[in-house]
C-alpha cells in the first residue's frame, strides 16, 4: 500500500466507505447514501460496507471474483435476513478490490480504477441517467435566478429525482435499457455484472477510489487537487461529470470518499 484516504462528508464515525486493508486484498468498499424510505430498523449502507470488507478481506488467494462475489453477498443476505429485511430490498454497497492470488481487480458497482495511470472505463448505470435529470431542474432552477447557495441548502434537484431513485432499488443487478445497476445487497449479483481487469505480470500501479472523488488519479494529493477545485467551481455538482447530490452546507464534501493507491509486485 502506497497511499491511502478515508474521509466522511459529514465525519469518519458516519462514513459508508469503508477501506480494505489485507495481506492479499486491498480496496474499496462504498456504502450506500442513507435514503428516506429505507427501513429504520434495517441494516444501513456503512453496516452493509463494514460487512462486506470484512468478507473480502478474509479471501483465500485461490478465490475466483463469482466465488467472492458469491461469499459477499451471502454475508449482506443474512444480514438482511436477521433484520426481517428481502434480500434486494434494502441498502447496498459496491466495491473494487485488488485480489492479488488471481492478479486481478474485480469491481461490482461504482469505483474509479486506475491501472498504472489508465482508466479501467465504467459501464453506464442508472444514477447516470439520475443524475442529469437532477442537474436539469437545478439548471432551470439557476436560470430563472435562484442563488447557488440556496439550491445547496435546499436542493429542489434532489428532491424531482427522490422517485427515480427509489426505482433503481428494483433495478439493481438487473440489464434495464443498456445501463447496469450492479450492487452488493443480498441477492445475486449476474456474473456480466462484475468486471474482472487482469493486471500484467510485470510490477504496475493500482488506484481504486471510490465515487467521491469525481475522477480517479495517480495520487492522493492529485485526487483531492481536482475534487477541491470542483467543489469550489461546482459546489451543486452538475457539470461534467454531474452528481446525484451537492455539496450541502456544514459538509466536507458532496459525498464520502476513500482512496487507495497500491503497489502489485512482479508476478
């Protein structure tokens, strides 16, 4: 492990990504955003994240990513089971994780991974679709003149997506109109929905971020460089690439956030 970061928008004690740090695994585990129809007496997205870590990082090195996946989600489903909670219908989480006996990052879900500086591309999802449409109503909302500072305080883009939102949950793991909403929440997660990215035999560099940060980078200080110029140009977060939620007064950021850049020796 080279670099690493853990930051909570709100704090560290409420923070949903969670940091694996193994002799043979390291990644990112990204618990979902508590949402308001979620069941209060369910699992939440951090406890959803902290169990799946704990999973992955406990991995035999001649695990396959179906078998992880596999195991993973058999650990969120009993967690959902003993809360009386369906599989599939409560929070979630997604990771990306270096697996260093199959020389191999699998990723279900959103996270950015960056091998020896290259972009592994993400696969269209749901909350992309999510997002613009948030970014549209604040764009009109900014047009007929309303100040920025009050759409952060009180994002009425937010509020028109709530439903959309709520409908990705039935979509999870599921191939809707091109996008792939891949998720760890207690049911089966199809094998087209983990991406497996060989990595060369030789030495290389590995960053896995999760989507806190906008974009993926080489460093941790290059990371938090871009994310802290976007904040200050862009604090509802609807450029390019635009966000399902802003940076909202008395928060550190518009979202959890972790990072981990990590040497792979020669194989």
């Amino acid at each position: 492990m080279v670099e690493r970061a853990l930051v909570g928008a709100v704090s560290e004690a409420e923070c949903a990504d969670v940091l694996v740090l193994a002799p043979r695994v390291a990644g990112v585990v990204d618990g979902a955003t508590a949402k308001p129809w979620d069941d209060p007496g369910g699992p939440d997205g951090r406890t959803i994240a902290l169990t799946a870590a704990a999973r992955l990082a406990a991995l035999d090195p001649a695990t396959t990513a179906q078998e992880a996946v596999r195991a993973v989600t058999g650990d969120v489903g009993r967690l959902l089971d003993a809360a009386g909670i369906g599989r599939g219908a409560g929070s979630a989480a997604s990771f990306a994780v270096v697996h260093l006996g199959s020389r191999q990052v699998w990723r279900v879900g959103e996270a950015h991974v960056l091998v020896n500086g290259r972009a592994i591309p993400e696969r269209p999802t749901g909350e992309d679709v999510v997002a613009r449409a948030r970014a549209l109503v604040l764009r009109s909302e900014l047009d007929a003149g309303a100040e920025v500072e009050r759409l952060r305080a009180d994002d009425p883009g937010r509020a028109a997506v709530q439903p959309l939102l709520r409908a990705l949950v039935g979509l999870r793991n599921r191939p809707v109109a091109g996008y792939r909403n891949a998720a760890v929440d207690g049911g089966d997660v199809p094998p087209g929905f983990v991406d497996v990215v060989d990595l060369p035999d030789e030495r290389c560099e590995v960053v896995i971020a999760s989507d806190g940060y906008p974009a993926a980078a080489p460093s941790l200080a290059e990371a938090e460089r871009l994310l802290a110029e976007r904040l200050a140009a862009d604090p509802l977060m609807i450029d390019e690439p635009p966000a399902t939620k802003g940076w909202a007064p008395g928060k550190r950021s518009f979202d959890d956030r972790s990072y981990l850049r990590v040497v792979v020796p020669r194989g």
